[in-house]
C-alpha cells in the first residue's frame, strides 16, 4: 500500500515534469525563433513569438518551483531530540542525542567527577521560530 | 465574482482604446473577442472555475494526507516488528486496527451516560491492549504502551485521510460548491492536525516525551525520590511533604504513554482521607490561542483535564461530595506541540508550573493540610 501510494506520486510528479519540459522547449523555440523573425524585419511575427515565449517560460518555471514545493512539503520532519543527563551530586551536566530507551528520571551511569549515578533530568526539541515582519504582543 | 467581472470589463476598455498591437484593426477584434469571450466564460463558469480551484486543492492535501497516513501505517509495522518480535507478519492485523472503531453511547436520555461511556472506553483499552499483545508478543508493558499510542495516532490518520477522502468524492460527484467549501475551509486546520499526529508517531514508536506530558512531568519532579505506590488505574502516587502540608502526588505510571483514569485515583485519595483534603490541584497541558507564547503558565480553578469528559465528571464529582475546591495550573501549548516531542519551552516551564503550585498551595491551604496534586496527560518518556 506504500508502495503504490510512492509509485502514484511518483507517476503524477514525472507527468507534470514531462509537460513542464515540454512547454520549457517550445517556449525557448519561440523566443529564438523571435530573434529570427526580427532579424528577418517581421517585428508583427517578432512580438507575437517574443510574448508566447516570456509566457512559457515564466508559467512552466512557476509550476516546477510549485511542484518541487509540494515535494519538498511530502516529507515528515523529524526534529533532532536532546537528552540532558545530570548528576544530582556534583550538578554535573551532559546534553547528547535522544536513544530509544531514555525516558526523564532514567538512572544512567556513574558520574566522571563524583562517581555518583547521573539521571535524565529532560528530555526535549528544540524549535527554532520563523522571524515575524512584525508582532501585535 | 463582481469584481472579476468589472476587473475584466476594464481589461476589456482598456484594451480597446490603448493597447493597439502592431498588425492593424484586425488584430485589434480578434483581441476583442478573445477579451469578451473571457468575459462571458467568467460570467456563466466562473463558480464552477472556482470549484474546480478548491477541489484541485483538496486533492493535493489529500495527496499529503495519504502520504502521512501511509508512512504512519509505515511506521507502527516496522516498530512491532522491531520491538514486538512477531512470528508472523503483522500487516493484516494492523490493518485491521487500523479500522477499529468505537461506537458512542445512546444520548436520548441522558442520564447515566458517562458510566456508560467509562464501560465503553475501558473495554477499548482492554481490547486495544489485548490487539498488540497479539500483534507484539515480545513488548514489556511500557511498550505495549507506547506501540498502543503509536498505533492510535496511525488509527487517527487513517480516519482524518478517509473523511477528507469522503467529502472530495462526494463533492467531484455531486459537484456541489457547498460540499468542497466546507471541506476546503477546514483544511488548514485538518492538515496542522495530521501533520502534528505525524510527528507524534515517532515520538510514540520511540518512546520520546510529548507536550502533552507536561502535568505529567511537573508531578514526577514533585515526587522523584519519594515512595510510590500505585492506584487506579494505571496511576502512581506519592505522598511528599511540601511547605509543610502533605501532598499526595498522583500522575499515570510511565515511563510508558499512558494517560491513567486520574478521575479514579483522586476519588481513592480523598476517600482514604474521609474528604479531609484542604485542596485539589490539577496541572494540565492547556491549549494556548494564536499569538500566546509556548509554554506560558497560567492559573484559574476547575479541573484541567481533557479527554471525553469522563475524568473531569469523576473528579468534580468526588470534590463535590465534600466541597473540595479544585485549582488548576496550565502550560500552555498549542496541538501540533501536545501531540509532537516536547519543546524545549514547555520542558523549562515545569520548574515555572511546580512554582505556581507551591504559591497556590501557601495562598489556600494552611501548614499541617493534605492537598492532592494531580500531573495530567500523557506519561510517555517520563518516568517518577
């Protein structure tokens, strides 16, 4: 069932890509054949091609950076857990990545300066704010 | 839709009069028509454009939908396989829990619903437990907790994929604007849910403490060192002396995710005292509003407790009885972060909530009381 469900945003992504190249090409034809046709003095020709092109090429430009968006947005982040470790006695601290298993008040091993057991006192993520224009608080 | 058309009709003048493209008046009606016949499209299908916008929306968060809900159904196979060591592959039976459901009580007449309600979540639990025990034989009973969530919040995500699912068909068939509005209204809050259960599976599979378990956490610093014993059901309660009164300390018993039946526990304690309890106090995870900060502490009275109401009958029953107030602390949070790994914010907010708690205690009871302090939620990744 994943399996197909990848496969199916899969095929979706490489048909979208597929017409974004596509009209990728036939807009940048249009704007050298533009060039052409100006060179050659129909500027009426000229300005038609010059206008589908700019077209093309913004609107397929616009709908890639859309679609890698969307792919960018299909993914579960999974932010980095810490584990601070303590030691009661000496107030000792260690802060290093969460491992399966650890859980606040967990008995770990013994301190590297008092010899005492050092425990989990927190668990936590840390969330770095996206920075506001500006802020009604 | 009007100012759609003025905007066209505009476009329209506008064109007529300055634009004039190279190629003479010929071009120039072509141009025209090209502009009128927009016009008229958008006058007889401009809702139908409009619909056919939304419903090109819904299906790409639908698209997400199904991926998050895919990767949640991922996720708990991989973890029973993991932990749960199973001697046959447990695909088909998750995906029969997966479609588990729960039918609520008949609420004709009212009376006696929450007992009713109490029997039916406590056999689900029963039943629930009984499901991964099956499915992961090998798992000690913190866990079965934690695979219990983990395949509670891909049961979740299952259901919020196939509503929205629902309401997309239903409007592509009927073609009904009203159908696909109300779907595409709600779907930046339906998709900060399921992308909040999302992050909450491996927190879950990995046995990671959630925001939610901030009560939890607040009550297990108040009574880390002191003797437990349990209660029911599936809690812990310690009996510490604080500013001089007796607290007796009641959270669920991790480090496993489970949230206990508190409404029980607290009716045990002020029976076992005879009511002589001077005060309840309830430190709960709080929804916070746009624009509050995370882990904010605020202070009121009643009882913090979530869920469907069935604890929060309990306790204000039993504080009733003998006229017990009930105060309450929260840290607020908002439920993309009750649900994911807990924030650093709301982790530094629980020595700021065990603050609140002493001030309340010293403001409303006098030396020599007993006072029942009660750490609310999800115990998961937190022990005592």
């Amino acid at each position: 069932m994943s399996g197909n469900s990848q496969s199916a945003t899969a095929r979706v992504s490489t048909f979208v890509l597929m017409i974004i190249f596509i009209t990728l090409a036939l807009s940048l034809t249009a704007l050298v054949l533009a060039v052409n046709a100006f060179s050659y003095g129909n500027e009426v020709v000229a300005g038609y091609l010059l206008l589908v092109g700019f077209v093309g090429v913004s609107m397929s430009t616009y709908v890639l950076l859309q679609s890698r968006r969307r792919m960018a947005r299909l993914k579960i982040e999974t932010p980095p857990i810490v584990t601070t470790i303590e030691c009661r006695k000496c107030g000792f601290k260690n802060v290093r990545e969460f491992s399966r298993g650890d859980y606040v008040f967990k008995e770990l091993e013994l301190c590297q300066k008092c010899n005492e057991k050092m425990i989990i006192t927190a668990i936590y993520r840390e969330v770095k704010e996206k920075e506001k224009g500006f802020s009604l608080r | 839709m009007n100012e759609v058309l003025i905007e066209l009709a505009g476009m329209s003048v506008l064109q007529n009069q300055f634009l004039q493209f190279p190629g003479g008046d010929s071009l120039t009606q072509i141009l025209s028509i090209l502009f009128y016949g927009v016009f008229i499209v958008f006058l007889f299908y401009g809702q139908r454009i409009q619909m056919y916008v939304m419903l090109r929306e819904v299906e790409g968060s639908l698209y997400k939908l199904k991926y998050i809900k895919d990767e949640g159904r991922k996720i708990a196979i991989e973890t029973i396989k993991e932990i749960g060591k199973p001697q046959a592959d447990p695909t088909p039976r998750v995906d029969r829990f997966l479609e588990y459901f729960t039918i609520p009580p008949q609420s004709m007449d009212p009376a006696g619903i929450v007992w009713k309600l109490d029997n039916i979540l406590d056999v689900r639990d029963t039943r629930l437990k009984d499901e991964v025990k099956l499915m992961a034989p090998a798992t000690d009973e913190p866990q079965g907790f934690n695979l219990e969530n983990t395949l509670e919040a891909a049961m979740a995500l299952n259901y919020i994929y196939k509503v929205i699912r629902h309401f997309y068909l239903l409007g592509k068939k009927t073609l009904s604007l009203y159908i696909i509005m109300q779907i595409q209204m709600i779907l930046p809050m339906v998709m900060r849910e399921a992308e909040a259960y999302a992050s909450a599976l491996k927190a879950f599979a990995y046995g990671q403490p959630i925001g939610d378990g901030a009560g939890a956490l607040v009550a297990a610093k108040l009574m880390h060192g002191a003797e437990t014993r349990k209660i029911q059901k599936d809690c812990i309660v310690g009996q510490v002396p604080i500013e001089g009164r007796v607290a007796y300390v009641i959270k669920a018993e991790g480090p496993g995710g489970n949230v206990g039946k508190p409404g029980d526990a607290i009716k045990t304690i002020i029976e076992e005292n005879e009511g002589k309890i001077s005060t309840v106090v309830m430190i709960d995870a709080g929804l916070k509003l746009e624009g509050e900060g995370v882990g904010e502490v605020a202070e009121g009275i009643g009882a913090a407790i979530g869920g469907p109401g069935v604890d929060q009958f309990k306790i204000e029953e039993s504080t009733l009885k003998y006229r017990i107030p009930i105060n309450a602390v929260v840290i607020k949070e908002d439920i993309g972060d009750a649900v994911s790994p807990m924030r650093k914010e709301i982790s530094d907010a629980v020595d700021k909530a065990i603050e609140r708690v002493k001030s309340v205690i010293l403001e409303r009871t006098k030396e020599g009381d007993k006072v029942v302090i009660v750490g609310v939620g999800n115990t998961i990744g937190i022990g005592q």
